[in-house]
C-alpha cells in the first residue's frame, strides 16, 4: 500500500506534460486506459531512458491512477532521473489542433475495432508537434543511443511507412499535414487508417509522388526535410515474422540488428500473447536483458515467463 501511495504523490507532481526544452523529448504513449501498464511497455520506457540520458523521456498515460504494487514504477523513476510519468488532459492537448474537432466529436470510437490505437495515433503526432523529439511505440525497445538527426521516419514494410518511431522538430509541417489527413483519412472498419497509411500517404505527397516504393528504392532517402530509412533502423524483423523475436537461441538475429539498428519493435497487435520464456535467449530476452534490466529482473522475479 505504502508503495502505491508513494507513486501517487509522484503522478500528481508530474500530472501533465511540460517539458522545459523542445525537440530533446522522448514519448511513449499508453492509451489504454490500465492503471497497469505490461512489463514490455516498462522496457520500453527503461530502455529508452536508459541508452538516451541526456534526452527527457515521457510515459504518457490516459489513465488516471497508476497501480505502482510491483514498485517497479517508482523504481525507474529513482534510477532514471530524466524519466517521468504523467498523466494528460486530452482537451487541452487537442487544443489549437486540426484535431480538436475530430477528437471531440468522438467519431473514432464509434463502429471499429481500435479506438484504442486511434487515439494513439492522434496523441503521438501532437506531441511532437507541441514539443518536439521522438516517439516510440511501447512495444519496442531502445538498443542504441539515437544520434541521427530529427525529421526521421522509417520504413515498415515494402511501399509502407511505420508511425511506431517518428522523429521530428516540433512544429514540423508535415506533422500538421498528418494531423489534418488522420482526421479526413480517418476508415472505421481499416486498421492503420490513422497511422502507417497516413503517414506514408503525407510523405508521399510532401516528396511529390505517387509511387510509395519511388520514396524506398535508395535509402536513407531525403525530401521535405524529412529523411526516410529503412526498416533495419528502427524495426529490423518483419512483423510478418515478429513471433520469432520470442523463439529460443535468437543471439545471431540479435547481433545482425544491433550493428544496425536503434530500436526493435515487436508488433504488439501480432505478439501481445506470445510468452517471454526466460531462459531461452530469444531476440526479445536478450534485448530485455541488456537494456531494460530493472524491468526484466522485476517480470522475471516471481515466474520463469512473462
């Protein structure tokens, strides 16, 4: 109890963002609503404040308690002082957005499956436009200090750009761009609608093209100050293939994308039932491991999986 009581206090003196530099941020967004966020979302969060000190990183919550009963919570919190947790106040996040309106008229929780996922995309893309910096998805994990230049994004599969990692300067115009075609673009019943296609959709036109794989063929590729890199940087395993992350002896797949690449993502929507068996050395553990250890040795406490 006494834990939960401690993070509390916590959570509310970090109640909203505000962050006192732009463009030096990294967010992570749970839209869940839980109180209780999974492990692979706290190594998330480890990893990127742990390979990124001097970068300010931000767990966003739409929750409005954080159940802290592992003590995991105000763990990373002490051992990262560049870590904070805070919760959101959506209406005024939207606030002087193309988005206010389409968040307000709550069309994207109406008649589809990922509302959810939906209100993440809306998130990710004002807050960087607010602030600035990088956005991650809680199902990836830092394995590099990131060094490249902001106004970055990457590719997720052929003829396709990922939102799951964005880098961008705040006040960036195609993060306004995406901000107007998430709410013209916006299809009930099509998963991505808000997310992948239109991000590769703004690109597209920002580069003045028709032809996503024309963006893909030589990369890093540049237009619109923006850069587009191939999917070995920021999520080297095929997510078609993504189940593989979690099978045993993964080191030789681990190697191959850390001389590459600065973050893995694990595709939650595909993995989010897969098991981490501790102790069979697969991509995810190995990565768990070495750069989210304090979340890892605390899933790992009680139960060889996780």
């Amino acid at each position: 109890m006494t834990r939960v009581l401690i993070f509390c206090l916590i959570n509310w003196y970090y109640r909203d963002i505000n962050p006192t530099r732009n463009d030096t941020n990294v967010f992570l967004v749970d839209t869940n609503c839980s109180s209780h966020p999974r492990y692979r979302a706290w190594c998330a969060v480890e990893s990127w404040a742990r390979q990124n000190p001097d970068l300010d990183v931000w767990f966003i919550l739409t929750s409005l308690t954080m159940d802290d009963s592992t003590g995991l919570a105000s763990l990373l919190l002490h051992q990262y002082t560049n870590l904070r947790v805070v919760g959101i106040d959506l209406d005024i996040l939207f606030r002087d957005t193309p988005l206010l309106e389409f968040f307000l008229s709550r069309k994207w929780t109406v008649d589809t499956t990922w509302p959810i996922e939906v209100l993440s995309d809306m998130v990710r893309v004002v807050v960087l436009w607010r602030w600035g910096g990088i956005y991650s998805d809680t199902d990836g994990i830092s394995i590099k200090p990131y060094n490249l230049s902001l106004n970055a994004v990457g590719v997720t599969s052929p003829g396709l750009l990922a939102n799951g990692f964005l880098s961008f300067t705040s006040h960036h115009p195609i993060l306004w761009s995406l901000m107007e075609n998430i709410k013209r673009g916006f299809i009930a019943e099509e998963w991505g609608s808000t997310g992948p296609q239109v991000v590769t959709r703004v690109m597209m036109e920002a580069c003045g093209t028709d032809d996503a794989m024309s963006l893909m063929k030589q990369l890093p590729f540049s237009c619109a100050n923006v850069t587009i890199y191939s999917q070995l940087y920021f999520s080297p395993f095929n997510f078609m293939d993504t189940v593989l992350n979690f099978k045993s002896d993964g080191k030789k797949e681990f190697d191959k994308a850390l001389n590459v690449s600065y973050a893995i993502h694990m595709y939650n929507k595909i993995t989010r039932w897969t098991v981490v068996q501790v102790g069979w050395n697969s991509i995810y553990e190995i990565a768990a491991k070495n750069f989210c250890p304090l979340t890892f040795s605390r899933a790992s406490m009680h139960s060889d999986f996780f």
